[in-house]
C-alpha cells in the first residue's frame, strides 16, 4: 500500500505539527520557549493600599511575556495572592469563569479590596495632610482619594482643601495667583515651598557675623552708661578723686608708694584754697588750716 505523510505545517517555535489526528493535539500544548517563559513571570506582591496601581503593573509583566490567555492570567494572578485575600476571594477561586476567569478575578480583587468611596472621602475631608509630601503629592493623593476625574463643582472643592492643608505663609502666595488652573498652582506651591526651606537651610547654618552686637546687649550696656553719668553729676566735686590722681592711675608707669602719715596729717593744700579737714569732713571739721576759704571757718575751732 503506498502511503504518503500528510502534509505538515510549522509553528512559531520551528517543530512541525499535523493539522488533523493525535498530533493535532500537540498544537494547544505551548512550545518549549513559551514555556520557559511563562515560568519566568515574577509578579509583584499585593498592594492592599492599592489594587488599581498593582493591576498596572501586573498588566504591564503580562505584555512583556506576550501573554493573553484569560485561563494562564487567572492561574498567575492567584499564585500570588496573599492568604489573606486569597481566603476573602475563596468564592471566585473556586469557581472560575469558563472563558473570562481573570477578568472576573480583577473585577472581584479591586472592589473587595478597594477602600470604599465613604472612606476615602472620609479621609480627603479629614485625615489628608502635608507633611513630608511636596504640595504636588499631595494634589495627587487627594485626586485618588477623590476618585478619578471630577466635575467642576468637585474641582472648586477640591481647591479650596487643597489650599487649607497648605501653611498659611504660602496661602496668600498662591490667591494672588488667580485662578490658574490647579496643577499650575501646585507647582507654584512646590517652587515656594522649596524656596522656603533652603531659606529656613541658610538661616539655621549660617552663623552671624562676629562684630554683629546683640540689640538687647547694646541696650544694656547703653543704660550702665547712663546710670554711670549720672552718679558721677550726682556726687559732689569735691568727693571726686583729683585729675592728678585719675591721670597717674592711667599712666603706664607704676605709681610710687605713698609716704606714710598719721592718718589726720594734713596734705600740702597750697594748691587749693580749702583746707584739707574741710575737704575732708566739709561743715563737719572740726579743725582747720589756714589759709582757707571755707565758709564759716572763721567761727571754726582750730
């Protein structure tokens, strides 16, 4: 019996494959690289505080292997799942859809595993705040909180807390803007804010110049100076030391000891015309040396 091979056809791996027949089978099977490279699909874990975001990226690993089977998708998307969210999605795994199953399974992971729009509103009208964010961030944070893109009256709202988590040194900045459009005034508020901390930056490392005087300082010793002029108008003349003494004492040269003396010796007074008791004791002396010039040292016992 002559029998001739029924014509074969080549797949995208390169081996030849019968359209009809047992092998014809072979045909659903992936090839040896297909293989391989489904075994290298690494997808990132679960990000409960953000399922829509994880879904992009999961997305995104599923393009770079060129794979688009819902059925090899789904059976991915559940081998890494966390415990936790596997158990919450026991009803879907149990019983996937026969030609849809990982849609179903994304559609059932983002609204189970979403926060709820009360939530998030919730947390957009209270608990949103700047902190370490740059005011760009935070416009971005409290657009997803908002949920996607918003009407005009949900723009104006969004403005105006937008503004209110902002410092209130910045506020008036950015009013007198006028109504740019929102994501212009984040960047204005972006370029004030980093402004604001380099200044703050400078203010703190910069130390001040040496011959600055503190104000408070200069004040002070401004008024010991004017306490002290007015002690020296307060006290009499004659209890003043003498010029002699003052320039002596200034002088460089030590000064000489001074002669000893009974303490009531009189001092030379020829170069005054007050004798040295009246100097001394004024109305007081009981003494006086003459000449003098004292009033009333006529009656004066000497």
């Amino acid at each position: 019996m002559n029998t001739q091979p029924r014509p074969s056809r080549i797949n995208p791996a390169g081996s030849a494959t019968n359209p009809t027949g047992p092998d014809a089978q072979e045909d659903a099977r992936p090839s040896g690289a297909a293989v391989t490279a489904i075994q290298h699909v690494n997808l990132p874990p679960f990000w409960p505080n953000s399922p829509s975001t994880w879904f992009l990226q999961v997305e995104a690993r599923f393009r770079l292997r060129q794979i688009t089977s819902q059925q090899t998708r789904h059976w991915h998307l559940v081998s890494c799942l966390a415990p936790d969210v596997a158990d919450d999605l026991a009803d879907i795994l149990a019983s996937p859809h026969p030609s849809h199953s990982y849609d179903t399974l994304n559609a059932a992971v983002t609204s189970r595993k979403s926060e709820s729009e009360h939530n998030r509103l919730q947390q957009l009208i209270t608990a949103t705040e700047l902190g370490d964010r740059r005011p760009s961030q935070l416009l971005r944070r409290m657009r997803k909180l908002l949920g996607g893109p918003s009407a005009p009256q949900e723009k104006k709202l969004l403005r105006e807390l937008f503004l209110q988590r902002l410092p209130q040194s910045m506020v008036p900045v950015l009013v007198a803007a006028g109504d740019v459009p929102l994501d212009t005034l984040a960047e204005m508020a972006d370029r004030v804010a980093d402004y604001s901390r380099a200044h703050s930056l400078n203010a703190v490392t910069t130390p001040p110049p040496a011959t600055a005087a503190d104000p408070a300082l200069a004040s002070i010793e401004n008024r010991l100076e004017a306490l002290v002029r007015r002690l020296d108008d307060f006290v009499p003349a004659h209890r003043r030391p003498s010029s002699r003494f003052q320039i002596r004492s200034r002088s460089s040269t030590p000064p000489r000891s001074p002669e000893l003396r009974p303490p009531d010796a009189p001092r030379d007074v020829s170069s005054s015309t007050v004798c040295w008791y009246h100097r001394r004791f004024g109305a007081s002396a009981r003494k006086c040396t003459r000449p003098c010039s004292w009033s009333g040292c006529a009656t004066t016992g000497h």
